[in-house]
C-alpha cells in the first residue's frame, strides 16, 4: 500500500474513532470492511419531534480523492427537502475538499431539524392563537345579534392571518401508514401478503411479512391489511423498508420506518439495497418481552427479513449468496492484479 493510501486509511480510521466518541449510541458500525456507517441524528429536545438517519459509505480514496457515498433516511424526507438538505452537504463537501467533513454533515443536519422543531413549536402557539381568536369572535356574534356575519366567514377571512405559510408536519402523522390520498383505491390490487416463521429470543419475538409492491399506494394498502390484523397492530414495533424500480426514469423509489425502534428501519432497507431485490415490500413485527436484547435485535430483525426474502425467491440462499460475493471478489482481485501488471 503507498503511503498515500497509508495516510487516507489512517485519516479515515482517525475521523471513525472521533465520530463514535462524539455520538457514542447514536453511531452505528453497519459494515465494518466495507466502511459502511449509519448515524441517528435528533432536534436535540428530550423527546425528540425531528429525527433523520444518515448512512455513508466512505470509498478507498475519501477524504484526499473522493467524497463519500451518502443516504438521507426518513419518513419525512421528501422533494423539495430532500434536495434542499442534500445540496447543504455537497455544497459542505465543495468547501473542504481534501478534510474530513462527516462532522460537519452531522450538524448541519442537526441545524435543520432543530429549525424544523422551532418552526412546529411556533405552528402551535398559532393554532392556540387562531382557537383564541375563533373564541373571542363568537362570543362578540353572541354578544351583538345584529351581526350577520357568520363565524364561518370570520374564520375564512382570518385563516391567512393566523396560518400564515406554516404547513405543519408532525413526524408521527408522516409514517406510510397513515398517509392519506383523495384517490380511490378500489382499483389498486391488494397484493398477496406472505408471511415468515417467527424467532423468539428472551421472550421477544420477531415475524417477518412480505408483498410484491409497484407502487406507493400498494404498499399502503399492504400496511393496512396488515394492522387489520389486531396480533400485527398490537406489536411494539413494525418496522418496514420498500424498494420499487422506476423503469422510466430507471431508478429506485424506496422508504423505511423504524416504528420507535431507531435505526432498523434503516438497517432493513440497507440489507435489501445490498441484496438489490426490489418491487418489494418486507416488514417485520417484534414483540417486545420485557429483556433488552442489545444488539441481537437488528440481528433477528434482518435474520427475519433475509429468510422471507429468500423463502420468497427474492434473493438466493445464503450459501449461493456467499458462493456469488466470494466470486465476486475474487473477479475484484483478479482485476486488480492485471491492472497492477
């Protein structure tokens, strides 16, 4: 290895050292040779209304040569705040090229959902203000009956005054269940819903469910045909990820939801990624028995999720997948070598 490469692994080994001490449960190994790395990012309020995950990949040649691989994992990451977000990072990048920049990714993005947690506070001091007011102009419409105005036209006149440009956003309202669309989806087939044996471990136990999906709303009405079912809704947590291949605009379309269990929302979606299975939906209900279980939960969670995928012909058994990544990278090697020679 030259010492150049010597140099970019030790700053790598250096800045993944720092970063663990800093955020200490909130940073998460997820691969350890391929440097893949998840951390949970919060508002900072003890019980945090803003939450974000970020998962990077660092490649052989960052921070000196190359900028890492990066995923923005939340509910509600969408549009026009997912591109805001993701060009604050980049533009991060541009500015320190050559420097190790994951620290300062992880607070600028703490930034952002620190505003967003002040602008939800702000929503809800004028919502009390705006039931203030309605209060205040019934009483005078009581008090004078010669007013023909109607508390309805009142409360039309004053709507902008009061909302202003706020469009609140709870972070529980957001998850995929419960989402609402004014389109009918009587013609939107329920896809066949398959299920996966359970694991106990400690008295918690975990299931593993599975649907073809092709689009958003067959995965909402999968979700709802699951919590129809009242062992499904009284789970502590269900946790989901979904990959969909957008064949037009040959990209994927994917989600995840932790469901109060951090980071295995993210996790399960990175198994399917390394996977590549798609057009697909896996969620996984736990149990919570009453013993803290570390770790070995994300283990039994995506031990459930491999299984289905597997039992589904999704992906191959874990003996074919081992035999494809060692073949794999015995091709990267060989490669390697001829480039050397």
């Amino acid at each position: 290895m030259a010492a150049s490469e010597l140099d970019t692994a030790q700053q790598q080994l250096d800045e993944i050292e720092a970063l663990s001490s800093i955020y200490g449960d909130d940073w998460c190994v997820v691969d350890e040779d391929e440097k893949i790395y998840c951390i949970k990012i919060s508002d900072c309020l003890e019980q945090p209304k803003w939450t974000l995950c970020l998962q990077v990949v660092l490649p052989p040649g960052y921070p000196t040569a190359e900028p890492p691989i990066y995923q923005l994992n939340a509910s509600w990451l969408r549009g026009q705040d997912y591109m805001e977000l993701a060009n604050s990072l980049e533009e991060i990048y541009i500015q320190n090229l050559g420097e190790s920049i994951l620290y300062l990714w992880v607070e600028k993005i703490r930034e952002v959902l620190i505003e967003k947690a002040q602008s939800s506070d702000q929503i809800q001091v004028l919502k009390k203000i705006k039931n203030i007011w309605k209060c205040f102009v019934n009483y005078l419409l009581l008090a004078e009956p010669d007013n023909k105005k109607t508390s309805e036209e009142v409360d039309e006149d004053n709507e902008d005054d009061f909302l202003l440009d706020y469009q609140p956003v709870e972070e529980e309202s957001v998850k995929m269940l419960n989402f609402i669309t004014s389109e009918s989806q009587e013609d939107e087939e329920l896809p066949l819903i398959q299920h996966g044996n359970p694991i106990t471990d400690r008295r918690s136990t975990f299931q593993a469910h599975l649907a073809p999906v092709v689009t958003p709303k067959q995965v909402k009405r999968v979700l709802e045909k699951l919590y129809e079912n009242k062992k499904i809704a009284s789970a502590t947590h269900n946790i989901y990820a979904y990959r969909i291949y957008c064949e037009d605009k040959q990209t994927f379309l994917q989600d995840c939801e932790d469901d109060g269990e951090t980071a295995a929302g993210g996790r399960l979606l990175h198994l399917m990624q390394i996977l590549n299975v798609h057009n697909v939906l896996v969620v996984v209900s736990r149990w919570y028995g009453g013993i803290l279980l570390g770790p070995d939960r994300f283990k039994h969670i995506n031990n459930c999720a491999r299984t289905i995928l597997v039992e589904c012909n999704y992906v191959h058994s874990v003996e074919e997948s081992s035999k494809q990544v060692g073949k794999s990278k015995k091709i990267k090697k060989d490669n390697k070598k001829r480039t050397e020679h």
